[in-house]
C-alpha cells in the first residue's frame, strides 16, 4: 500500500534536515521525498499535513506496562495503544513487573506479545535478581533476549557494593544501568519535605534522599566506567550534579517526567492521590532547575514515566494510595504547552529529547528521514489546542492529574512496523 | 450567628469570629455539665457516626459523651486502617454509612487529608478528630478554652507548645488557633523534632526548655512516642526527660506563675515528672471536661446549621 504525506515540514536534527516536502510511503518504506509524478498520487492515501511536522518516531524510554502481573491496570497491547495515541513509535518498560523482568523468559514474552504492534517495546530488565539488590541479574543472556537497559526501578539498587558489579559487568554489552535515585532510610514519605509538607501533615521525602544517590551512582560511574541513567530527576541540586559530572566526563545521562517541570508540591493541598508520585512533586525552584537543565542539555531525555493504577487503588487514603501517574497520553501535548510555546526548548530540541537522546542512550539505532529507509514517523501539530479527557485515553487507567486541562500542541499520527495510527484508529500501510 | 463552614476539618483558616463563636458556646455548655441533669434535646433525631481507623479511646469517649448530652444517635465504627486496607475500601465503608442516613461524620485516621476526601463523598457533615500528623481541631480548641478558663484572656500571651511537632496534629492545630486568636506561639523540642519550615508560620522556636520556661505565659506539653522514637530521632527517653522534661524545678526556679497543658495521654517521667502531672501548674483534668464543651458545642453548632 502507498500513502502520501503532502506538503509536510521534515525536521531531523540528526540529518540537519528541515524542508516542506511531499513524502511517500510505499510498504512502510521511505520510497521518495520531493519528485513525486501524478502516478503516485493517483495510486496512493493521501494525507495533507501542511503545518504539521513530520519527526524521528518519538522514544518514551521509561514507562510501566504492567504485563505480566496487573493486567487490570494496563497491559502491554493497551500501553502500546496509549503510546502510539500519545505520538509514540517506542518505549522501553520497566522490569517492575509481577514476576520482574529478571529472566530471559519475561523478556521474550514481552517481545513476542509486542511483536505485531506498531509501537516497539524494549524490556528493560532487573539489574538485581527479583529487584532485591542483593545478586545481580544474567544480564549478558538477557541482554541477548532483548534487554536494552537495567534497573531496580522503584527503588535505588540497594548498595553501593552490587551498584559498583552492576555496572562494570554491564560495560561488556554498553548497557545502562537506570537508576531511580532515592536513599531508602531517607523517604518514609509521602510528598515533598518542605513547609507545605509541614502544614498539610504529610509525612515529607527531602530532596537530600534523591541527591545522596545521584551523588554515589556518579562517583560509581567515574571508578567502574559504567553508564548511569538517572531516570525521573526531580531536584535542583541532582540536576547540578549531574551538569559537573558530565563537564568531567563521566557517562552519566538523565532524563525528567513531565510532571515535574509542570507540577509543584502546592498541588497536594487538594490532597487529590492523583498529585502523589515518586520522586514527589517539588518546588517552583526545583521546576525551574529541571527546565534549566533541558535547556543546556544536562537532561539528555523526556520520558513519562506512565505508571497505571486502579482506580480503586488511587482512591485510597492519601498515605496509602500508590504513587505515580498516566504520562504517554499526555505528554508531547505537556512539552509544547510548557517548554515550546514558552520558548524554553525549540522542536529540534523536543526531537532531541524525545527520538535521539534516549536510542542513542539505550544503543538503538535513530530511524532517518531518507529514501529507503523504514518509515518510523511522529507526526505533530504544534498549534493544535485540544482538551485532555482521560475517559477517551487509551490507556486501561484513568490516573491522571491533568483532566480537563487545555494543551497547545499534539501528536496527530505515528507511522512505524508497515502501521499507521490516525484519527483514533489503527491500520496497515 | 452560625460558623462559616459545614465541616470543621483544621483550624487553619478558621476566622477569628468562627473560633470565639465555638468558645462562647462552649461556655454555656460548661455549665450545663455542671448541673444535675447534663443532657439537653438540642440533637434529638440527628444520627453521628463516630468513624475511627485510629485507636483513640480518649477523644472517641470525649464525642460519644459529647453526642450523648445533646441527645444524638451515636454509631461507633471503629478499626485499624490496616484491617480495614484488606477488604473493604475506605470508600465501600463510607457509602454504606452514608446509606444509614447519617448527618454527621467524627473522622480520625492515620492519613492526613481522609477528612477533606469525605467532604467530597458524603453529604453529611464532617468533622476532623485527628488526621494523620495533620490537624486534631476540637483538641486545639479546648486547648484554647482551658488557656482562656485559667488566664481570661489570650491576646498577648505567650503560649509554647513542646515536645515533637513534627509528629504531632495538636501542635498544628493549636499553632493554627492561637495565633488566630492573638497569641505569640512558640515551639520548643530537640532539633529533630522540629518540622521543616515552621518559622514561616511565625512561630519562634526553642531547643532549651528552661529558656521556654522563662519566657512563656503557657506550656502546652506533648506526649511522646514512645515505641516510634527512642533510638531514632531521641537517643533515649532517659535523656529527653533530663533535657526537655517538665519537672516541677525547672518551673520553680523558671517561672512560678506558667500554666501547664497537656493533651494526654501522659508518660510520666518522660515529657512530664509526676509532680508537675498533679500539681498546681497544670489543667489536665479540666482540659478533660472541657474537651466534652468543647465538641458539644462544635456539635451543636454544625448540627443545627442549615445545609
Ligand atoms: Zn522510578
């Protein structure tokens, strides 16, 4: 089948490409860009995506699928839904899961289950065996099933003893380890520690307890030689620290959920389950930091970290409630609100931080914009104002702060595995 | 006069006229619990619940008494929340209370914020008897009303609140309401008892007992906890009772005219020696009964109001 992207804006930062052209796609490959004769046009969909822009397929390198174990809050065809509505065309998942990712078995269960979507899903798996920190996982075999990366996401891995193995072993196959960064003895909480935590009388998470190990995994990093994610940096002082490691050149990569450059801490006062994550929502100064550090690329990545729960589960007491949030759905629509339009972050930038940093984190290779290649697109409409209603997410979850809220900016179409995905709906190309 | 609002959830933003209206009722419910028969109809027909996933027999009894005198239906559902987390949601529980056809809601629980999630799923009204390390109001305000039975006024007064604020919702509540009623409010306890950004509420903050002594028209004592804290956050309970105890010689030779509040239950010998529990500085037993006024009146108030 052919179709045609008409009079579309190409933009790949990669291939310092940026023009107005027609594209087709014949097969899911890129068969021309420009110079299409009446023939094509005649024999293909046509799609007029004037002022839209035709991007890199965006990479979400950090999201909760739930399969196996809670298919009743998402499963991996319904995360994969949500992505490819979000604007895209892969995500990498956590090894949270129930059993964990610490087995080739899972990996492969999860590629095979995601095989025949448009979205690609790259398992990531437990650096330590069943996530306890205690015996590092066979990360060369599920390295070879398919892992790209390795973390104990949800918490820290829990030494600096197994951290240091974890990461020299993971040098042989260049894999990172992704690090949720919080000292354990250091966030008994349920917010951000602050004077609002003390008025609100919830218990409080300082930012000390994430930047205590952003601290050792950078010091790891430099002894071992090992790469280090930081994944859902959150406080001003981890965004620092990383901005001095990388001017030393430690291999020390971060990424930033979209909540936290859009949300503070005073959210809470509605004491809504929906605001409780972790790392918890900080303060104006920290929002302020994290933008700061996508700007001058201290924060390599933007990734959701879409975490989907029952509602029965968010509806609990405040303290007892799960953390985390829905992302995939709205987060390119977050991004161009908050760091387009504000002029903080260009879209080569967004490009960046959303389609090259993380593949290029996780060794996967940038789709090009080039004839002959494999069609893996996001199409956005930069201007599009639109209204988040989480009853029409395609997600199993309905955990989201952000109803009824009106972003400016939007993810019309992907285009990946010979699939497109427009208007609600799914179709071979 | 009525309150401005259908809930007492905290006393944080509580206006100065809703408070004195609270005190000035009260008053006159005081007295009742001085005559013969201490029980008025001004309740009669109204069902309460008495919701409590926290064991606090003191403050349940303090309601039911309280409810009893006003000739109210009393439900007591008491649990811990732990139970009550395996089957049953907080949710499921308040909808089938709401089924009965109840009019008021007594709410304590280990989460801050379930009084304010109540609001939002019941229609009856709500009141906050303790949430999380968040607010205990009607604790705050017979704290209030004791100080004011004992030294006829509040404005201009001194009051320190002492112990560990950080793990308390009396500090809060009382740091709320005194202050609002013209009060100069203080905290005193070891450092790692202090929470995160209390000054910005304007309150001065002690670490040396003798000084709070000193400078203080009014002590109000917390209990400390004793399974949570020693070890952690206190090296002993030894060593907090030689530092930040009220003994009766610190206040001999410190201040003789202080007036000592403690919302109980007290561990003598640690935050309080027993000389100073039953001697003549303090109101602890009057706190009691006026705890019983206190809710009475916080009933009535918001039982008789016009939804
Ligand atoms: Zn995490």
């Amino acid at each position: 089948m052919k179709i045609v992207l008409k009079q579309v804006n190409l933009l790949h930062p990669g291939q310092k490409l940026n023009e107005k052209n027609d594209l087709l796609i014949e097969e899911g490959i890129i068969k021309k860009i420009g110079g299409l004769d009446e023939e094509d046009f005649k024999l293909a969909k046509v799609y007029d995506f004037e002022n839209k822009y035709c991007v890199p397929g965006f990479f979400d390198m950090h999201v909760h699928l739930r399969e196996p174990g809670r298919e009743d809050e998402e499963t991996i065809e319904t995360g994969c839904n949500a992505a490819a509505a979000g604007g895209f065309t892969a995500v990498a998942c956590m090894p949270n899961t129930n059993p964990p990712i610490d087995s080739a078995e899972i990996v492969r269960f999860i590629k095979e289950k995601s095989s025949k979507h448009l979205v690609d899903v790259y398992p990531v798996a437990a650096a330590t065996l069943a996530r306890k920190g205690e015996s590092i996982a066979p990360m060369l075999e599920l390295y070879d099933a398919g892992a790209v990366a390795f973390s104990d996401d949800g918490s820290a891995i829990k030494t600096a003893g197994i951290l240091r193995n974890a990461l020299e072993y993971s040098r042989m196959i260049n894999a990172p380890i992704i690090e949720h960064c919080e000292e354990e003895t250091l966030a008994d909480g349920a917010m951000n520690e602050s004077f609002t935590s003390t008025i609100l009388g919830l218990p409080g998470i300082p930012n000390v307890a994430e930047d205590i190990i952003v601290m050792r995994d950078i010091m790891l990093a430099e002894f071992t030689g090992g790469k280090v994610h930081i994944a859902h940096i959150s406080s001003k002082n981890a965004v620092d620290l990383v901005r001095q490691a990388k001017k030393r050149g430690i291999r020390i990569t971060a990424e930033v959920a979209p909540h936290h450059f859009t949300l503070t801490e005073e959210m809470l006062k509605t004491f809504d389950t929906n605001y409780k994550m972790n790392p918890p929502l900080r303060t104006r100064v920290d929002v302020e930091a994290l933008i700061e550090g996508l700007k001058d690329g201290t924060i390599d990545c933007i990734a959701s970290d879409h975490a989907p729960h029952s509602i029965e589960e968010k509806e609990m007491e405040f303290i007892f409630a799960p953390n985390g949030i829905l992302g995939l759905e709205t987060q390119i629509g977050l991004v161009f609100s908050e760091l387009v339009h504000k002029k903080h972050l260009t879209l080569n930038q967004v490009i960046e931080k959303f389609a090259v940093n993380p593949r290029k984190i996780l060794n996967i290779p940038v789709p090009l914009i080039k004839e002959g290649e494999a069609a893996n697109l996001t199409i956005i409409d930069p201007d599009l104002i639109w209204t988040v209603d989480i009853s029409k997410f395609k997600s199993k979850a309905r955990n989201s702060p952000f109803d009824k809220r009106l972003l400016a900016g939007r993810s019309i179409s992907v285009i990946n595995n010979r699939k497109m995905f427009f208007e609600e709906k799914f179709f071979a190309i | 006069m009525s309150l401005s609002s259908r809930h007492l959830l905290g006393l944080n933003g509580v206006p100065k006229e809703d408070i004195q209206l609270i005190l000035d009722t009260a008053r006159t419910f005081r007295e009742v619990l001085e005559r013969p028969i201490k029980k008025v109809p001004t309740l009669q027909g109204k069902t309460i619940v008495n919701l409590f996933y926290e064991n606090s027999t003191r403050t349940r009894i303090s309601f039911e008494l309280a409810q009893k005198r006003l000739s109210a239906d009393t439900i007591n559902f008491t649990t811990s929340a732990s139970s009550a987390k395996k089957g049953e949601t907080f949710k499921d529980t308040v909808r089938n209370i709401e089924a009965m056809k109840v009019d008021m809601i007594i709410v304590r629980h280990q989460s801050a914020g379930v009084p304010q999630y109540l609001t939002r799923i019941s229609k009856a009204n709500i009141i906050n008897a303790g949430d999380g390390l968040h607010e205990h109001p009607t604790q705050g305000l017979l704290d209030i009303y004791s100080i004011i039975e004992k030294k006829g006024r509040l404005e201009g007064l001194n009051v320190c609140i002492a112990g560990d604020i950080a793990h308390s919702r009396v500090a809060l509540s009382n740091i709320f309401g005194l202050k609002t009623m013209g009060a100069n409010v203080s905290v005193c306890g070891p450092t790692t008892m202090i929470p995160a950004g209390i000054e910005s509420l304007g309150v001065k903050v002690y670490n040396n007992i003798d000084k709070a002594i000193a400078e203080n028209n009014v002590l109000n004592v917390l209990r400390i906890q004793l399974e949570r804290d020693a070890g952690r956050r206190i090296p002993s309970l030894r060593e907090y009772h030689q530092y930040f105890g009220i003994t009766a010689e610190r206040l001999e030779k410190r201040n003789k005219e202080i007036l000592i509040l403690h919302p109980g239950p007290i561990n003598r010998g640690v935050e309080i020696s027993s000389e100073v529990a039953d001697g003549p500085y303090q109101v602890i037993l009057d706190q009691v009964t006026n705890g019983v006024a206190v809710r009475m009146a916080v009933l009535y108030l918001l039982g008789t109001m016009h939804n």
